[in-house]
C-alpha cells in the first residue's frame, strides 16, 4: 500500500472506530455525522469518485428499510402497540406470565416490524406495567431487549443488518424464514429460561391482586388499514415477489389518505439512520478500491474445520466491536469463501444478531431501552446486563450454528 492509500485506510478506520463509540471525545458528533463526514472526506481526497460512492450506495436497502419505518409508523399512530399492551395487561395473571407475554409479543413483532421500532415503543410500556404491578423492571426490560433482538433475525425485515443482507444476498424471503425462525424460536425459548433462572426471586408463583385498566385509543380507519398493508407486503414476500418494491408499494398506500397529515409520518422517520447506512455503504465500498478487502479475506478464517463456525465467531467478535452493521458490510467478502455462499448470508444474519444480546452497547435496540429506562428513573447497568447477556448470546448462538450445520448438510 502507498501513503495515499494508507491515508485513505486511517479515515476509514477513524470512521468505524467513532460508529464503535457512538461518538468522539469533545466533539457533537453521533454515529450518522461520523460516517456522513468519514464517506465526504473519501470522496474529498479521491480514494472514491463521487460516481463510484453513488453507484456503492444500495438503494434496494434504502427503500426497503424506508418503506418498514412508514409502515411501522402507521401502526404506531393507529394505536396497535396500545392494543397490544392492554391484551397483556389482561392476560398477565403471575411474574412467569408476565415475562413470558414480553418475550413471545417483542420477538414475534420484532420479526414483522423493525427490533429498534419495538423496543422504543415498548419500553415505556414495560416501566408502566412493571410500575404498577410493583415489580422488578430489570428482568423484563432484559427479556424486551435480547427477545427483540433474537425474534428479529427470523426474517429479512427484522433489524436493519438483516434488511443489508437479504439486498444483497437476494435470499427469497420464504427461504430466510425458514432457515431462521426455528433458531430464533428456539432463542426466544432460551432467553425465558435463562432469565427465569437468573432472575429466581422475581419469579415466585405469585398471582397479581390487580391489573390496571386500561383505556386505548384506537385509529380504526388506520388500523385496518395498515393490517392490509401489511397483510399484502406479507403475502407479496411470500409470493416472491421483489422485497423493496413491495414494501414500498405497501408504505405509498398507507401515504394515501385523508386522515393523517404527511409532515406526522416523516416527522416520525428515523433520517438519520439512512443518511447513517449511506455513509456506510461508501466507507466499506472503499475498502475494495484501496485493496483492503482482499487483504481481510486472509485474516477473517479461524480454520475450524467448519466456515459456519469461523464465520459465527468472527461476526460475533467485530459484531461487538465495530456494531452488527458495519461488520456486516466489512465481511461481505468472506462471502465469497463460502461454498455456499446463501449459507454465509445466513450465517452472517443470525451471528450479528445474536452478537447484540452479548452486552449493553451490542446493539442500538440495547441503548435504545437503557436510554428510555433511564428516562424513566430505572437503571440499566452494563454489569447487570451482563449476568443475562452473556449465556443467552452463548446458548442461542450455539444453537444457531449447529442447525444452520445440519441444514447445509
């Protein structure tokens, strides 16, 4: 490598170490502004032509993971989340119950809307329920966090790496669910276990004296609206039919209507994390024109004996080093390796996934309920999250890999 080209590698670095941190000392930078800045100043010193940073930007994964967020955005005004609350509130009748109803409803809908979507919609509401249930909120704010992140790889549309990896991949959306919902199933059964065990005292056989009633506000109009929509986009994936078209047609349907004003849905976008994506996509593409990847396909094997293995801990590791996202854009190579390569994909899916239930700042679904626990007087620790953290991420990531084993054969 020249000194060009070393310089070009020092900001990429730059850029991957500050999305690692989510910031940089004295600087009002988050990790949308570090990598917009890291991608403009690749562009700037010509390691990448503007033409090329444009043509690195995968738009499939752009309008799909803007098509998700209207989509989750008119659930959300429509009152569903609330519907959802108050059936649990009926049906929670013990503490196991409870944690059970957490864990089944934030994996199940994490699957169909997006993990980050859900658990910023749900932790309010668990600090509500817990609150006046008198109960522990830790335990169920863990099992709302590593359930969230666990029910999301079961399809494409779940959590924005794996929205990344079937782009890319072209992994029919059947397929991906069927490869991956039995091992996040599996997960979700796991993480009740574990947190049952961990949390024993939490979980006496007890039955609650009084559950509040709540009162729900329902957009009907929107609601079955948005269910057809999604019923459609559904059945649309499922048909086989292009994913990011599909999503976007459901989402332009929801944007037709004489109800909801436009500025209330694009208010409600998370901007940021496409402009985030965009940058990313141009610091990774980079890689290639400085001759780095190829580089990285040498160190990126274990030699195991099995590359689902090697490939499930080297996700893991850089998962929770540099974030799922751009790991999994820095190992699109290794894809290449594979035999297989669906299975790469695959395997990339459920690793980085699962590598976000290892600590607190895994994945931006774990910051997302630390910051509104604390917002609402509760304390999440990095230790604490730690003693749950750890044997699920181990447990549910070694069952991961030794299905995906037995189904490449």
């Amino acid at each position: 490598m020249d000194s060009f080209e070393w310089i070009s590698l020092i900001i990429i670095l730059l850029t991957i170490l500050g999305v690692a941190l989510g910031s940089y000392p004295v600087l009002r930078m988050n990790r949308t502004t570090i990598a917009l800045v890291g991608a403009t100043s690749l562009i700037v010193i010509g390691a990448i032509s503007l033409e090329n940073a444009i043509q690195a930007i995968d738009f499939d994964t752009i309008i799909l993971l803007f098509s998700i967020m209207v989509i989750n955005i008119n659930f959300m005004l429509s009152g569903f989340f609330n519907l959802i609350t108050s059936q649990i509130l009926k049906l929670a009748k013990t503490p196991q119950r409870l944690l059970a109803l957490i864990i089944f409803v934030s994996g199940l809908l994490s699957a169909l809307f997006l993990n980050d979507t859900i658990v910023l919609v749900f932790t309010p509401i668990v600090l509500n329920i817990t609150t006046v249930l008198k109960r522990n909120p830790i335990p169920y704010l863990m099992a709302l966090a590593t359930a969230a992140n666990v029910g999301s790889a079961a399809t494409i549309i779940g959590n924005p790496q794996n929205i990344l990896i079937g782009t890319a991949s072209e992994i029919p959306f059947t397929d991906f669910a069927l490869a991956l919902a039995p091992v996040s199933i599996v997960g979700i059964v796991i993480i009740w276990l574990v947190i049952s065990y961990i949390y024993k005292k939490e979980f006496k056989k007890i039955a609650f004296e009084k559950l509040p009633d709540e009162k729900i506000r329902l957009l009907r109009p929107l609601l079955y609206k948005s269910i057809a929509a999604a019923i459609v986009m559904l059945g649309s994936f499922l048909l086989g039919f292009s994913i990011p078209v599909t999503a976007l047609g459901a989402a332009s349907l929801l944007l037709i209507t004489r109800r909801i004003k436009p500025e209330r849905v694009f208010r409600e976008i998370d901007w940021s994390l496409l402009v985030f994506f965009i940058g990313l996509f141009i610091v990774t593409k980079t890689l290639d024109y400085i001759g780095v990847s190829q580089i990285l396909k040498g160190f990126m094997t274990l030699n195991t004996g099995n590359q689902i293995v090697d490939l499930s801990i080297i996700s893991i590791i850089l998962s929770n080093l540099i974030s799922n996202v751009p790991a999994v854009l820095v190992l699109r190579p290794m894809v290449d390796t594979f035999t297989n390569p669906q299975f790469a994909w695959l395997t990339m899916a459920m690793a980085t996934t699962f590598a976000g239930n290892l600590t607190l700042l895994g994945s931006v679904a774990n910051l997302i309920v630390a910051e509104s626990a604390k917002k609402g007087g509760v304390k999440l620790t990095f230790a604490e999250y730690l003693k749950a953290g750890i044997p699920i991420t181990i447990l549910t990531t070694i069952f991961g890999v030794l299905f995906l084993i037995f189904q490449a054969g």
